[in-house]
C-alpha cells in the first residue's frame, strides 16, 4: 500500500513512501513489546501499559492493526508478561505465539478475534524453548520441554499444533521414545531432527507430523 512499517524503540511507525508524509506511531500509549506482519492488510503487535500509582492496573495487550483502515483493535489482554518476545508465527491462518510468565512459558493462538484467541499448552521456563518455531505443511514445530507440574512430562520433546488444542501435541511416544531433540530441518516434505534414545545414543528421526509417522532411521548413530 505504498506504506513502510518499523520497529522504532517503544513504537511502530508508519511511513507513506508515495505521499512522503511524515511519520506517525500506530500506538501513543504505553510500550510495543514484539510485532509481526501477518499478510498484506494486518499487523499483529502487543503493547505494555504500566499504571505507576497501581500495579495491579498494569496489562499486556495484544492488538490487530488493518493498514488499509488505520485502525487497531484489541484483541486479548493478558497480565504482565515476565518475557516480551512473544515469536509471533504465522501457521495454518493462525498466529501462534508466546506468553512467558514466571513460572511457566504458554503457548498462544489467535485468529484476530477475541473468542479465537486460546491458549494451547504450557512448557517450562528457564530455556524450555529451544528452537522456537519451523513451520511446515501449516503446523509449527517445537523443541520444547513440558510445564513441571505437567504429569507427562519427560524431557525434551518435539511439539507440533496447527493452532487448536486438539492439533498441539507431543511426536513423543512408547514405541518411538526420543529426548533432547534439536537441529529441526525440512527435508523432501518431512521433518528432521536428532535426538538421544532411550540408551543416550544420539540418532536421527524424521516425522509426517504425526506420532506414528514419527520414527528413529536405523544406523544413524553418532556422538553428541
């Protein structure tokens, strides 16, 4: 739209290259946490506001901005974020995307709307998140370790979602188990990644997204 959009400190500026008007910020409250341009017309952006008189009055809100209209709207408020990089990823018409708190560090989607903004799982903090996203055939992969008070948690594993709970699990399972998962690659329409079995030998797997297409390539073994 003839339109440049930056990061700027605390603010997102929008420039018109046609009309050479001068630069104006999207938001004059509060702080830009993280931003993501989702497609031609939107742009996602989270913003912090702090009430210095009331800390209980501080928020972080995640808004919606049309480039065509001008206008922003409040998608979801959350409170506030411990972490404000938030890796915005665009997967399957959805934006998937962090919530880091204290104690735990959640996984989010939205379609744009606030009944479409959902939670879909919870991972640990503190490097729970190794890798933070690929995305293939609209779902994102995840090298991620589950909350602690997750009663399945193991370790490490590789998470998939396509934006709804019932698509965000584990590739982890009894048959295939893996741990410390890493270097997530695309290959010839699957995913690769190297991992340790359960004897601590490092192999190498590659998965179609689900767990039973989720399997360990015999005589891959290697040094960690």
């Amino acid at each position: 739209n003839g339109k440049l959009y930056y990061h700027y400190y605390n603010d997102i500026r929008e420039v018109n290259l046609i009309a050479c008007t001068d630069e104006i910020d999207l938001h004059s409250d509060g702080s830009i946490l993280d931003y993501f341009w989702k497609d031609a017309t939107t742009i996602y952006y989270a913003w912090s506001y702090n009430d210095w008189d009331d800390d209980a009055n501080d928020k972080d809100i995640l808004v919606s901005y049309n480039t065509t209209t001008g206008t922003g709207t409040d998608i979801y408020q959350f409170n506030p974020l411990y972490q404000t990089e938030m890796s915005f990823k665009n997967v399957n018409g959805k934006v998937i995307f962090y919530a880091e708190y204290a104690d735990d560090k959640q996984l989010w989607s939205t379609d744009g709307t606030q009944a479409g903004t959902i939670q879909l799982t919870s991972f640990a903090t503190s490097g729970a998140v190794t890798q933070y996203g690929l995305v293939h055939n609209n779902k994102i992969y995840i090298d991620a370790i589950l909350s602690p008070n997750d009663p399945d948690i193991r370790g490490y594993e590789v998470f998939v979602s396509d934006g709804t709970v019932a698509g965000t699990y584990s590739l982890y399972s009894a048959t295939t188990p893996f741990n410390y998962p890493r270097d997530l690659q695309v290959y010839n329409n699957e995913v690769y990644f190297s991992a340790t079995d359960n004897y601590g030998t490092y192999q190498i797997y590659h998965t179609d997204g689900s767990i039973n297409g989720t399997s360990k390539i015999p005589n891959t073994q290697f040094s960690g």
